[in-house]
C-alpha cells in the first residue's frame, strides 16, 4: 500500500504579530510513490514549510488551507493522534542540523529504540535488537556502544547517520528529508549521499528531498519541483529540469552553480509592481507581454509543467 | 565524579573562609566590649582596669588581629561559638537544639518551591499565551511582591482564627510547619516558576523536540522525557539561590510563628545585642548555605551527562 | 515601540505611587504621628476617611506618608549597590587577571551568604535603623549588579568596535560609559527593579519584627505591626498599609517583568520563523 502524496490547493501563511506573512501560494502537486521527488528553491521559497506541512510539523502560528492527500486520509484534516500515527511509522522526517537534532541528555540507543515501542509495542528487548541491527547496517561497529552513548560524543556524520536511522526505524513508506546537506562541507556531502543512496537500495524508495543543493538533487532525484516565493515554477523529470531547465528562474538557479561558475541570479532588473508574476523582477528574459498576462502552471507534456508565458 | 566533587570542594572553601571572615568581622565592629558587657551581667558589678584587662587577656582579646581569628576559627570548628552576653548559656547547645527546626522548614519550603515552580511553570509553557498561562504569570508576579508576614497573616486568620485547622504559633508537630513553609516558599514559587516558565519554552522550540514529534511520539511523553530533564540542567543551578533565599527568610517567618529555631534565635539575639548569637548565625547559615551548594552542583553533575564526558571541564 | 494600555498599568500606579510618597506632607489631611487618644480605633469618618489607629492616628495620612522611608531608602541603596556593582564588575571584566580572580573572590563570599543574614547581622550589630539597614543593602546588593557588568564587559571586550576605539586611543573610561554601558542598560533596569522591589520587601519584614525602620515613623510595615492586635475588629487597620505595599511592590516587579519580556521577545525575534 504505497499511496501518492497530493497536495491540492495548498496556501500556508504565518500569523506574526501584525500580519499574515505567506509560506507557500496556492501549491498543486503529486509525489508519486516509489520515486525520490526534489523540491528545491532559495532559501525563503517555502520549500521547507510545505514539507514540514505534510507531517503537521508548523508552528502554530502556520494556518493551512488546502487538502493534502495520503491516500484517502487527508494529512491536513487529521487530529493529534491519528497524525502522531502516521509520523514515523508511516512518513519518516530526516532533519537538518544532525548536530542538534538529538536530545543531548538522552542516550541514543533510547532516542531510537523509542519509536518501535510506542509503534509497535515490542519488548525493550526486542527493539534493542533492531536498533543495533540498523545502527550496523549504517556503518557503526559497535551499536552496543554507541546505544549507551549521547549526541556530543559523536562526529557530525556519525550524527547525520544516526539521523537517518531515526527516520526510517519503524520502516514508513515515505521519507522527508529536510535539507540534508545544508551547511556540510564536501565530505560530509559525500557521505550523506551514501546513507540516501543506501536508504534507497534497502528501505524505501518514496522520498522527498528538500534541498538547495543543486548536485545533490541531480544525484538523488527522479522527479524535481522548483520553488520560488512560495509558488511551484516547474515541475519535470530530474534529468531534464536540471540540464535542459525551461523557467528562467531555474536557469539563474543553475547558473548559480560553482560548476557553471556561480553567476548570481540579478536583482531589482524591473519595477516588481507591473507583473503578477513573482519572478518577474529578476527575471532577464521579461517582456510588455509579462505586464499584462495571467501567469499560471502549464502543462508542456506530461511530465513537465512550467509557469512562465515563455512558453505559451 | 570524586575529581569533580574535590574539585568543588576546592572552590568553595575559599567562599566559607570568606564568609568565616566577614563573621569574624562582624564582631569586631560591634560597638560596645564585650570584655566589659559579660563583666557587668549582673548589673551590679562596677569592673576596674585590672579586671577588664585580666578578663580581655583570659579571652585573648589583646593579641592582634590574625591571632585571635585563628583562635577563634579552633575554638568556632569544634562548635564553640561561646556563651551569649545576655543569658550565659552555650550557643552551641542551643543552636543545635533550635537547628533541626530551622532545617525542617528550610527544606520543605524548599521542595515546595521545586515542586510547585517546576509545576507552575510547565503548566505555564504547556498553555504559553493563553488566558490561563497570562493569569498564572501575573499570580506568580503578585507572589513575589506579598511581604512575608502579611501572606502569615491572611493564612493565620484563615486557618487558625476561622477553622482552627492549624497552629498559629510554636510546635505541635507536622502541622505547624505547613503555614510556615508556605509563606516561606512563596517568594521563590512565583520566581522559580517564572523561571521554570522560559527554560521549558526554550527548550521546546529546539530542534530535537520536532525531531521526536517527528518519530511519532505523543506530546506528554516528550514533555516528560525529553523537554524535562534538558529544562532542568539551567534552572538546578539556581536553587542554591533559591536556598539562601529561604534560609535567610526563614529568621523572619520563625519569628512570626515563634517556631524555635535559628532564626527566632538571632532575631531575639538583635533585641538583646548578643553578638556572638549573630556572629554564630551568620557563620552557620553560610556553611549551610557552602554545603547546600555542594550537593546542588553534584546533581547538577548527576543529572548532565555532559560533565561525566568532561567536556565542560 | 508603543504600550498597550495594560502594559503602561504598572509605570503609572509606581508613578502615581511615588508622586503621592513625595507630595504626602501637601495630601495629608492631618499629621500622621498626631496623637488623639479621644478618637481611637474609630470607624471611617468624613473627616477620617480611612479611620484611626489605636493612639487616634489618621490612617489615611498614615498611608500616603508610609512609603516615604523605605521607598527612599529601596532607591537609595540600589542605586548606590548599583553603582558599586557597575564599577567594579568593569573592572573585574575588562582589566581582568588579578583583579577579576580578586572581586570575583570576594563577590563569591557576598553571594554565600543568605541577604536576609546579612541584614540581621547589621541590623543586630550596628543597631536597628536606616543607617544599617542601607549599609546591609548595599552590602548585599552589589554583588548582584558586578556578576552582570563584569560578563557583559568580558563578551563586549573582544567585539570589533571596542578594539577599534582603543587603537584611536579612546580612554577605558570614554569607552566604559558610550560603548559598554547602553549594552547594559536593560539587564541594569530589570536587576534594579528586582531589587527595589526584594530591599522593599525585607526592610518591611524587619520593620514588622521591629529590627527596622522604627516607631513612631509612619511606614506600612510598622502600621500593619500596630494594627495586628485589632485585626478582627478593625480589619481596614492593616488592609490599607497592606495593600499599599503589595501595590507598590507589584508595580516594581511588574516594570522587571515587563521589561524582561520585551528583552527576550527583542532576542527571539530573529529565530521566529
């Protein structure tokens, strides 16, 4: 039983104490099961709030409109229990920051054999045994050990792997991971695309990834959404998006590459007001028409949507 | 933990020298000879030179400074705190006596204060911004600015003059111990809760609660098990204030409720001018208070697993 | 920044407090220590509108003149613990070395013993009174003020800024009063507040026990002593000091409360979203 996730209409906006501030604008997507689907974007695109959204993980400030679709239960619509249910034992979270993601006062092994008992109401015993038995999979020696040991006493990959098994100890079908890289350097990039690609070849292959790295996602991904101001500007096969991208934004994304040799995406190119459409700023390839035309998400072929008149 | 404990032990002797000094100190200020004050006890006896120097010699009062401080630190180590101008009895006979009473109320005012700060606080965090935690904050900010005696007074009128519940004064047991610690621990209630209040807080926007939310685990078990103990670390190194706090109070509150301790002790002592009473109390409430806080830094040792790695060494 | 209206509250009841304390000699229907045994214990009347005392006093008058002692001493000691406090905790943390391990020696001693203690101590020794008892404040007060400056100025000593200002050559004492104070000012004005309110507190509980300030001065504490006795029949006696310093004392804390409040809502604003 391995649903979709399908996001329809979804808006999120934060309450702050004067005004509504707006996350994610109006969202339609899918990711399909059995696929690794990136949703990358800056920093601020609110790609970090839509996926926290699926697991109920905003803060309270966060008011969600929208309906978001596992398969017939609606995430959105669900009450505290049901949805404590669902997390972790059928969507798993990899978050970011391994360095700060354990509890410092709790032993490891606690921290990870907790979920399997509250889930699935086995023995201490029992779940010790699985625990060491993941903790071995991903790389550690000695689980007994390292079951008795804290977060501080480990090295930020060993966090980062330690992580990863928190996510997917009780096996849920989908994955999110929350920037996994973000603020690693190279050899810890590296690793982590190994514990990903491991995750991948022995427990499940439903994930999404939100990133901004680039690399990473190329790597990783079947299927790639970009974000941009809280709005989804394309949606297309990794492969394509990432050699052959279509929305003007996603080419400045890739043109800001190291590779490509880090050209920053121009800033304040247009008077903002005279579009609707978000990008329309910064964007190089503006034109009268983006002035007076309704900008929506468009379908090219069926793989691949894009919200630019570009390609009208 | 012995390292760390001789550690500590270490860096507070110089604290409990210090405040042996300022005890020390404190009778040398006082006006009046006491060479002259316990030879005119009676009343009666008019001392000449010859005698009042005969007894300063006997007490070792005319060797200088240093030298009578060590003397008197020899004599003060084995309890001997001398004999109080007004009455001649031992100091140490009747501190030891009246010790107990004020331990007794000290320490349940004390674990009032954890229980009901921790308690108020976590509720306060549980419910942060609603009408419930803006009420308990301002009930906590009322609990601070109500004077001691005027708190024992609204209780005494409630509970002994109305129902003859409790004791208004001296002791009959348990029961008289109860309105004292309240009123004792009120104080410290209203700012540990506060306290308590933000630390909770704290903690519940860091990253490992989403982490454990994440897993699946149900709210009460995270505040229990994980927020708890994290929360804890920072507000334990406040309760050795929170001790002095009450240990401190505890002279007025004994005073009001004529409890035979310490503290009505030395406030009868202030009355009577008995220096030596004050400079026993001074000296007593400080080590106390130097020990009290030795064993709060050995939980604080306890409960963070941080130290036993010796990283904050 | 604007207040809302119930944040202003606390300022204008300590305002309104401190206005009537200084202004009570022009308020004051009758002299306050005005002995009138033929009026004794009476009920409110129009001309005494909170009633008497057991010596004929005018409560009202008694009142509105209770606050002036230990208000005035509550300021006067913490702002002299706190300019103690300011200028030997920055000397502690910016010169450092032998002078910090020396002040902080000694402000350890301060901190180990009980505040209460140290006010019995001069109280019993130097005689009851003001003068000890703002000696003993500010004997336990300053401690309190020096562990902030003194950590404020260690982190402060290595920013850019104060580096740059020494080597233009500005005096430590130029740099102390434009650069570090400001830093300070708002863990200064929450820790003042805190103790003017605690010193408030403490002097009134001696005063009750009659080891402060002393009869026949009119101060809340001592009334609410005198009236303890006819508390049943002439509860009014004790609930009009009562309040007034429960008033006051709540007003001081609720500014310390208010302003720590918007010191961690200024420091968490970054971390909102």
């Amino acid at each position: 039983m391995h649903y979709d996730i399908q996001m329809a209409d979804v808006t999120i906006e934060f309450a702050l104490k004067s005004k509504r501030v707006s996350a994610v604008d109006q969202v339609n997507v899918t990711f399909k099961a059995g696929k690794i689907t990136g949703v990358i974007g800056e920093t601020g695109s609110g790609k970090s709030v839509l996926g926290m959204s699926i697991l109920q993980l905003l803060p309270k400030q966060a008011c969600i409109s929208g309906t978001c679709f596992f398969g017939h239960k609606d995430l959105y619509a669900l009450d505290a229990e049901s949805m404590r249910k669902i997390r972790g034992q059928e969507i798993g979270l990899i978050v970011q920051n391994p360095n700060e993601a354990l509890n410092p006062v709790r032993t490891i092994g606690r921290q990870l054999m907790e979920p399997l008992i509250k889930h699935f109401d086995v023995s201490r015993t029992e779940a010790r045994k699985t625990v060491e038995a993941h903790l071995r999979c991903f790389g550690f020696e000695m689980p007994k050990k390292v079951m008795q040991q804290y977060t501080f006493q480990m090295s930020g990959g060993m966090n980062q792997r330690l992580i990863a098994i928190m996510g997917l100890i009780c096996h849920p079908s989908w994955l999110i991971a929350d920037e996994p890289t973000k603020g690693l350097d190279a050899i810890l990039r590296r690793s982590i695309y190994d514990v990903f690609w491991e995750i991948r070849q022995h427990y499940t292959q439903s994930m999404i990834v939100i990133t901004h790295d680039l690399f990473f996602a190329k790597k990783l991904c079947e299927q790639i959404v970009v974000m941009y101001q809280g709005e989804i500007v394309e949606i297309g096969e990794a492969k394509k998006v990432l050699t052959t991208p279509l929305h003007p934004y996603t080419k400045g994304l890739l043109m800001a590459t190291p590779k490509a040799g880090m050209t920053p995406i121009p800033d304040h190119l247009n008077p903002s007001h005279e579009s609707r459409c978000k990008f329309y700023s910064r964007c190089q390839f503006a034109s009268a028409k983006c002035k007076v035309q309704f900008v929506e998400l468009r379908e090219i072929d069926p793989d691949t949507m894009v919200r630019c008149i570009l390609y009208d | 933990m012995i390292h760390y404990f001789l550690k500590r032990v270490i860096s507070l002797l110089p604290v409990w020298i210090g405040i042996t000094i300022f005890a020390f100190f404190l009778g040398l200020v006082s006006p009046g000879d006491p060479v002259y004050l316990s030879l005119t006890r009676d009343g009666i006896t008019e001392p000449s030179e010859a005698m009042v120097n005969a007894k300063r010699a006997e007490l070792g009062l005319d060797l200088p400074y240093h030298i009578q401080y060590v003397n008197w630190i020899n004599r003060v180590i084995r309890g001997d705190f001398g004999k109080s101008i007004y009455d001649n009895e031992e100091i140490k006979a009747e501190m030891l006596r009246r010790m107990p009473v004020t331990l007794k109320l000290a320490f349940s005012a004390f674990v009032i204060t954890v229980v009901a700060g921790l308690g108020i606080g976590a509720v306060m965090a549980a419910t942060r911004d609603t009408i419930l935690d803006r009420f308990l904050r301002q009930l906590c900010t009322l609990m601070v600015s109500i004077p001691g005696f005027c708190m024992a007074i609204i209780l005494i009128a409630i509970f002994s003059e109305c129902f003859h519940l409790l004791p208004t004064s001296g002791m009959e047991g348990v029961k008289s111990f109860i309105m004292p610690s309240l009123v004792l621990s009120m104080g410290t209630i209203g700012t540990s809760a506060r306290l308590s209040r933000s630390n909770f807080i704290g903690e519940i926007s860091k990253q490992y609660v989403l982490v454990a939310s994440a897993k699946g685990m149900s709210k009460s078990f995270i505040g229990t098990w994980h927020i708890f103990k994290n929360a804890m670390i920072p507000i334990i190194t406040f309760f050795g204030l929170y001790f002095a706090g009450i240990l401190g109070g505890s002279a007025v509150i004994e005073s009001i409720f004529a409890l035979p301790g310490m503290g009505s002790y030395v406030i009868d002592a202030i009355y009577n001018r008995d220096y030596f009473i004050i400079q026993a109390f001074v000296l007593l409430t400080g080590t106390i208070y130097v020990l009290s806080n030795l064993l709060i830094d050995m939980l604080y040792f306890l409960i963070n697993p941080r130290m036993k790695q010796g990283d904050s060494l | 920044m604007k207040m809302k209206r119930m944040e202003a509250m606390p300022f204008m009841i300590l305002g309104a407090i401190v206005l009537i304390t200084i202004l009570a000699p022009l308020l004051a229907p009758f002299d306050p220590e005005m002995i009138d045994m033929q009026n004794r214990l009476s009920a409110p009347t129009a001309a005494h509108i909170l009633g008497t005392d057991s010596l004929g006093r005018d409560t009202f008058s008694r009142v509105l003149y209770g606050g002036r002692q230990s208000i005035l001493l509550a300021f006067a000691a913490t702002l002299i613990s706190m300019g103690i406090g300011t200028a030997v905790g920055f000397v502690a943390g910016y010169y450092g070395g032998k002078a910090d391990l020396l002040i902080t020696g000694i402000s350890n001693v301060f901190l180990g013993i009980p505040g209460v203690s140290i006010m019995v101590a001069f109280a019993g020794v130097l005689g009851p009174g003001m003068n000890s008892l703002l000696i003993a404040v500010t004997v336990n007060s300053w401690v309190g003020f020096s562990r902030i400056v003194r950590g404020e100025v260690m982190q402060l000593k290595h920013a850019n800024f104060i580096e740059g200002m020494k080597s233009v050559g500005a005096s430590d004492g130029w740099i102390f009063i434009r650069h570090v104070l400001p830093n300070l000012s708002d863990s200064l004005i929450i820790l003042f507040a805190t103790k003017v309110g605690s010193v408030v507190l403490s002097v009134a509980s001696l005063s009750y026990l009659g080891l402060g300030l002393q009869p026949p001065a009119p101060d809340w504490a001592i009334m609410i002593s005198d009236a303890r006795p006819y508390f049943r029949e002439h509860p009014l006696l004790m609930a009009a000091p009562g309040a007034a310093i429960i008033t006051f004392v709540w007003s001081v804390h609720a500014i310390g409360d208010y302003m720590r409040d918007k010191l961690d809502v200024n420091k968490g604003a970054n971390d909102a979203l």
